[in-house]
C-alpha cells in the first residue's frame, strides 16, 4: 500500500498537477492539504474518474484538508472527535482505507512565536496529542500524515542559523511533536532516511528549491505495527519542478500490508 502527503497549496490551481502526479506515483491513498476549497467545489468527480473515493473537509479560500483511497474510505470523521469546541478552520480529517486509520492533518503554521497563531499551534497539536491518547490505541496500524510546519530537528533545515528564535523550530514546537512520537508515532521518512539536506519544502523566493535550501516538515507519523512495515520512503522533488508547482513535494511510504 503506497500512502502519501501532499500541501499543494490550492489544488483549483495544482489539479492538473495532481492528475498527473497520480498517474505517475500511483499511490493508494493520499493526504491532502491547503486545498483552499469549499466542500462544494471539491473535485471529486474528477479523482473518482482516476480510481479514487475521496473525502474533503474544507473551508473555501483558506487550509482544507482532503483523503484520496483506491482501498476504501470508511469512518470518515472531519476534525477532533472529542467533545471541545469545533475547529474554527479545517485543518484535520480521518478515515479508515485498507485497514489503516489514516489522518490528513494541516498543522497551523504560527506565523511568529509572539502571535496568537503560534499559541493556537502549540494547543492545536496538544489536542491532537490527547485525540490519539483518548481514541487510539499505539499498538494498531495508523498514520497521522500532513504538513507539521514543524523541522523535527536541524538536520531538517537548510540552515538552522537562520531559524533562530523562528516558528518550525522553536523549542516548544519540538517538544508538541516529540509528544506525539512519545505517544507512539514514528516519524518513517526518516527511519529510513537518516542523511541531511532532504527537504519537502522550498520557499519560492530567491531561487531556494535549486539552491536546495528547504526544510523537511511535511510528515508520515506512523505507529509502529506500520512502521515497522515500510520497504521505501521518497520525497518526490520531481513533483516540485516545471510549471507552476506547490512549494511543497509529496512524501510517500511503501508498506508491505503483509506485514501488518
């Protein structure tokens, strides 16, 4: 089972690329983010013509988060399942594809560390914390997969120098993800890929994605009875060149469902 992740950062204007990007990567499933869609504009006449059920839990101009299956979509929950106030935007998704719990999570993205936004994240990510602590169990197959707008580390940056005292670095936001790792989520990419300079996001300013100076904040957390059964990882920078891309590139896992 292939499952990927991908911020395409208005999929009205990156369809054609996400048609294409399917037919070549062939994923199973897909976690989509910052889809900037309505529920009511959500193409998904349009996936299901390429093989694929989808869900989509939008807002209209802003985030927007979508699931893709070609193994089934069930359970479909859109946001937190506890029993806080809504949401106020559409940053979270569930459903069940292929016996795999799948999560489509657009992490908010602080935008300074002295802004409310910043505060917003670090409760956001505790209240996805306590979600998976109060409905999940670490010991069966699952995936939370999206953009974190979070570097895990300084390994995960181009340039930690530059992100001092920066939101995706920070410590506290560190901390919010290790929390979710110390839950018992696995960060696969890196499992498999432990070198530097790999990177799934690119600011489009100053040439930055031929520089190679990105960051790493689009993630695969996994628990470990799916973890442990990942034969390949891939950031696809492919997806990233010619005309008009994302800023990010999809990440994808292979999983051998054998194993499971």
């Amino acid at each position: 089972m292939r499952i990927a992740t991908w911020n395409v950062n208005s999929l009205k204007a990156r369809l054609t690329r996400v048609e294409e990007w399917l037919g070549y990567a062939q994923p199973d499933v897909v976690c989509l983010q910052e889809t900037k869609l309505a529920d009511s504009a959500f193409p998904a006449l349009a996936f299901q013509t390429l093989g694929y059920e989808s869900a989509h839990h939008g807002e209209g101009r802003w985030n927007g988060v979508a699931i893709l299956s070609r193994v089934g979509l069930t359970d479909v929950v859109a946001g937190f399942g506890d029993d806080g106030a809504p949401d106020p935007e559409a940053r979270l998704m569930w459903a069940t594809c292929g016996g795999v719990r799948v999560a489509s999570a657009y992490v908010p993205n602080g935008r300074a560390v002295d802004h409310d936004h910043y505060r917003y994240k670090l409760a956001w990510l505790e209240r996805l914390r306590l979600e998976l602590e109060h409905r999940y169990d670490p010991t069966e197959p699952l995936v939370v997969a999206g953009d974190y707008n979070i570097a895990p580390s300084d390994a995960d940056v181009w340039d930690a120098t530059q992100f001092v005292a920066a939101t995706h670095t920070s410590v506290p936001e560190r901390q919010a993800l290790q929390a979710l790792l110390d839950w018992g989520l696995v960060d696969t990419f890196r499992r498999r890929h432990a070198e530097d300079g790999l990177f799934s996001w690119w600011d489009y300013r100053a040439g930055r994605f031929h520089k190679r100076q990105g960051m790493r904040i689009d993630l695969l957390l996994a628990t470990e009875p799916l973890a442990h059964a990942v034969c390949f990882a891939l950031i696809d920078r492919q997806a990233r060149k010619g005309s008009q891309p994302s800023d990010h590139a999809p990440v994808l896992i292979d999983v051998e469902v054998a194993r499971l």
